[in-house]
C-alpha cells in the first residue's frame, strides 16, 4: 500500500461539512483531471441519498466511486469524543474504520474537527515511535505558503511532541509544499535563549541535536515572524496554535468585512470598488488558498485529511490532491525514518516513547 | 497624587521610539487641546538635543513642560534585564525614578517593550495584593473595540495571576473604553468545562466565584471568537497574549500588503483604488486606531504606559489622553479595592500573595 506503482483507495466521508454530499461530490467530480483512472473513492454516507446524487452527477461516471452505506453523521457541534464512539455507524467513524482496516490509504472529511482528531487518534496507531499526532495548517506568508502545528490535536505537549513535529511538518512540507530541505522554527515570545517556558526551552535544546541530521531547525522565531517566511514549518503547542489559527481567520474575516463596509460608505468608493473587484477575489484567493483545502492529521499510520468544514468543490479537490499526494510520495515511510533516526539520536534526553493508542 | 483635584505630572521617556524625540514632542503638542492647563510634563532626554527641539517647537510653549537630563538611551534591540541595569541614566530608567519616588502620576514611553517592562517591574512596587503586572492591550473588534491582557509580561502565570489580569483588565476597560460592566472571557481552545489545560481550568474556577461582585465573568471563549466583541476583556497567559498579538498584527500587515499589490496589478485595479482611497485610509484607521496609541502595565502602583516603537504624533497624542485617564479615574485605587475583594473571596484557593518586587 502506499508505494506510487499500486492502486491508491481514498476513504471519504461524504456526510461531513456544512455544505453537504453534493458539494463533496462536485469536488471529487472537480478531481478527475488530476487522479489516477484506477483511484477509488469509498464514499461513506446514506446510500440512498448518494445514490442519488451520484446517478445526478454524469461526470462522476469516468470515476471509480463505490457506496458505504453508513446511517448516522457525526453533526458539526458534537463534542470530540462522545461524538465519535457513540455513533460508530457514522459516516466518519466507518471511513476511519475502513483506513484502519488497511482498505483505504488516506481519508478525507469536512466534518467536525474535534472528532475526527479524536476517531484518529482513538482509531488508529500511531507512526512506531511517535506520541502523539498534530494537526497540520498550510498558511499564506509574504512571499510563499508555511506549514504551522499543531493547531490543536495535543494541547498539552512533552518536549519531545513538539521536536516530533518539527520532524512530521517538515515531511509534509516538503510533499504538500515541495520544499527539499524546510526551515524549521519553534514559535515563542523571544528570540534569545532562555526566553519562552520550560518546554520551549528543552525543545530547543532536542531540535538543537537534530538539525543537519534529520530537520533544517533554524531555531526560535517571534509571533510577528511567523507570515514573514523567516522559516516553512513554525512548531508550537496545540494550545497556542489552536488560539493563533483561530485569531487569525476570524481577523482575516474581520479585516474582511471591514474593508467590504469601507468601500460600499458612497457612490465613489462604490464605483472604484467596481473597478477594482479583481484586486479583492485576488486578495481573497491569497488568504485562503482553495489549492490547500486540506489540513493532515500526522503521526498517525495512515493519512487522515481534514478539510475545512465550510469547504466548497475546490477546496475539496484541492484536499484531494493533497491526500494523493502523501500516498504517491510515501509520507508516512519518510516519516516513520527520520522518527526512528531522531530517537537514535535523542535517547539521552528521554526513556523510549510508548505508543499510546490502538 | 491621582486625584482629580490635584496637578497632575507625567514623566515622559522623550528619548525612547523609532521616530525620535521631535516626534514625541510633536504628540506632547497635539496633546494641547486636551490636557489641564497644570498638567507638567517631565521630559526625560538629551538635555541639549531637547532643548533645541523644544525652542524650535513654539506650540510647546502654552505647555508646562521640563527637561531632565539622560545622557543615556536604551536602545530598541537592547535586552530587557540587561537594559534597564546597565543604563541607570538612560530617559527610561530616570523617568521610572521620578514615577517610584512619587514625583510623577504616570510614565509615557514609545520605547522598548522589555525593557520598560523589566524596568516597572523591577523598579516599581506592584499593588498591594497584586503579584505580577500585566501588558494591556486594546484591539479593534467587529463592533466595537476590546481589551487583551496579558500581552506579554509574565510568560509563566499561575491561576491566581490570570484571575488578577481579570480584574486589572476590567477596570482599564472601565476608564479606556468607557464601559460599566465589562465582560471578561479566558481565552482556552474550547468552550467545554475540562478541555484546554491545568491554568485554564483552575483559573476559570476562580473566575466564576468572583463572578459579580468583582468581575462580570462570562467564561471561557476561543480563537475565533475575540474579535467578534463576546467578550469586552480577554483574558490569557503572557506566553500566548504576546504570540496572538504579534501574529495578528502582522497578519494585518500582510494582508495590507497583498491588497496593495492586487490594487496595483493593471491600470483598471489602479483607477478603481484612486476612487476609493478613502475607504483604504478608513480600514486603516480601524485596524490600527491612532487615538489608543499607548498599553499600560497593569498591576503596579503607578501607571505605566507603553506606547508603541513606531508611534506618530497621534498615537503620541493617544497615549497621553490614555495616561490622563487613568490618573483622573484613579484606575489604581479602584484596582486597588477589587484586588482586595477578590483575595478576600479567594482566600480557600491559595496562600495569600506576596508581594515580589520593590
């Protein structure tokens, strides 16, 4: 599984998202000028209700789709872990059981987030060696696109998580990205040695002994670097990644609507805003860039995609692409290397880690 | 000292800021049309370079103003402990003198942020009950705007020092943004009782038994929800307050720029941006509002006002009437009696505070 000659399965779970199974489908219908003709797509959801959509849907015909059935949804309020293990007939729970079982290679939902990291973790294993997994962001930066994580799957690391995930960002960014050898920063509130806390501290200590060898780590960045592209992969806490994600595109929204009110104040803002609307889709499609709808679950055994629940055709397709992506470039091979390499190196600094889920 | 009644004097770092001190000065002069006619201003600088500044400044003139000589400056890259120790005659650390030994009601300084923290705090008593100052900060929301606090200066809170940032907040939301009861929320990356982390947890137990009386607590918020006015006080620890705020203001940085460059692309975009500039200037002003040029260090005896590295004239201007405000509200007295209130309530969660500095 997973080597780029054999036939790639994507697992999707076709009921999550806030624009519901069409807009999914019109995106996997957006993806058949970039898959392979031998992909499969599962698609997890109420049989019926895809049936139909799909004998709607003519170019889906060329594809290589096959029906779940699965009768609940995983709604978008629903808290992380009662979500997923009370309905274990949901859409996103059988996708997860379906890559856990080996019949899938990555799997894609828009659903709700708390529980897909949850399921994925609950679900599935862990890379050998690794922890704990994070959630991966791709970012607009000034001049390119940066990977930040985590961006929430674990709030309340060990140093060792977070040199982890200076290792599985620095992998994805080199497939999702194509960057060869990704700057690593580690987010904290000062650049001099000794500033930040205890665990940025000895992080910085680890990431120290493996730069050259199996990351580019180009040590300690401040929060007004990280759009800067000082460096491709900024590593913090899921605690205060998940905070600053989240500050940060509800300010993009906010600067959003904002300038929206400004240029709609009078007939003269009005007509250059006319003018100009080519500037302002072009501003939109650089805050959020449809190509990265995607954002992987890593540290896991398998890929799990999580696309953004507001996600339309093109994000979807974009989530899509990245999903191939990790299967045909062997992610997770990489990864599970430089993992094993990284704890060659860091046993020192701590007793061998355990895996933590099943 | 600090009652409405009686002179007022506000010792002034003329030195610190990227700008120079003519634009300090400048700010100082804007100030005219609002400040008591007995307001005394205590510059503290390069006595020869003020003085040449201050003659060729004659709107300086109606104004009671002094000039202290510093024969030293702290520079902005300059670290912080090391700062404020090795430059005991800089403009920061002589105007710091003047506000411990009570012969100023406020400091004003655009310079560096470290440093003037370390100095406050090292330099500066905190109040009575108050264990660690806090950088307050104030925002533009959807609607209206918001404090946040603690932008940065203690990275390593306990409970107790959150639930004090609370009440420090609340009552510089009071004088700053006018409001009566203005509502706190602690920032976490979930709304449920039991997710975030230890701090969170504790903290917001805290909270909710001072809620009412002390501070009007209405729990925890997210990410996403600080810009959209929930709260009127945000509350956080000083290691994700500075990242959060560093990020976003770079963000509005960025997305400054990459309108910027779309408006520029071909003639059309350019025509529409002349005929809408003044919606341009506007989303500026409410992104970055000149008339809240300075932050306070919250939680110290006096108060200390931290204007920013690249202020103008108006934000000079902002920060002076910032300063002003808080001496005539007598913001610390009313800190003073709440911090008093809420130790007495919070007397079962800890052993009573000590004061650290002097």
């Amino acid at each position: 599984m997973g080597s780029p000659s054999s036939r790639i399965t994507l697992a999707v779970d076709a009921m999550g998202g806030d624009k519901g199974p069409s807009e999914i489908l019109a995106g996997i219908a957006k993806s058949a000028s970039f898959v392979p003709r031998d992909l499969e797509f599962q698609l997890f959801g109420r049989e019926d209700e895809l049936s139909t959509l799909l004998s709607n849907e003519p170019s889906l015909n060329d594809l290589n789709v096959t029906v779940h059935h699965a009768p609940e949804v995983v709604e978008m309020d629903e808290k992380p872990i009662a979500g997923i293990k009370n309905k274990k007939k949901s859409s996103m729970a059988l996708a997860l059981e379906s890559l856990k079982e080996g019949n899938a290679d990555a799997l894609l939902s828009c659903g709700n987030t708390g529980c897909l990291m949850a399921g994925g973790t609950i679900r599935l294993r862990t890379l050998e060696g690794v922890e704990r997994p994070a959630l991966c962001t791709i970012w607009p930066g000034r001049e390119r696109y940066f990977t930040l994580l985590d961006a929430g799957a674990n709030p309340h690391p060990k140093p060792f998580h977070i040199v982890q995930n200076a290792i599985l960002g620095s992998n994805y960014a080199r497939v999702a990205l194509g960057l060869v050898r990704p700057k690593v920063g580690l987010l904290s509130i000062g650049t001099e040695e000794g500033k930040g806390n205890e665990l940025i501290h000895d992080a910085h200590e680890m990431l120290k002994e493996i730069d050259g060898s199996i990351v580019n780590y180009a040590g300690l960045i401040e929060g007004f670097q990280i759009f800067e592209n000082v460096v491709d992969v900024v590593v913090c806490d899921g605690f205060v990644g998940n905070i600053v994600l989240k500050a940060c595109e509800s300010l993009s929204k906010l600067i959003g609507s904002f300038l929206d009110e400004e240029l709609k104040r009078n007939a003269l803002r009005k007509t250059g805003a006319l003018l100009s609307m080519g500037a302002f889709r072009g501003l939109k499609q650089r805050i959020n860039p449809e190509q990265f709808g995607g954002a992987p679950l890593l540290g896991l055994n398998r890929n799990v995609i999580k696309a953004h629940g507001s996600s339309n055709r093109n994000h979807v397709s974009g989530a899509i692409k990245i999903a191939l992506d990790l299967v045909q470039h062997d992610m997770i091979g990489q990864m599970l290397e430089d993992v094993k390499g990284a704890n060659e190196i860091l046993r020192p600094f701590h007793s061998p880690p355990t895996q933590t889920s099943n």
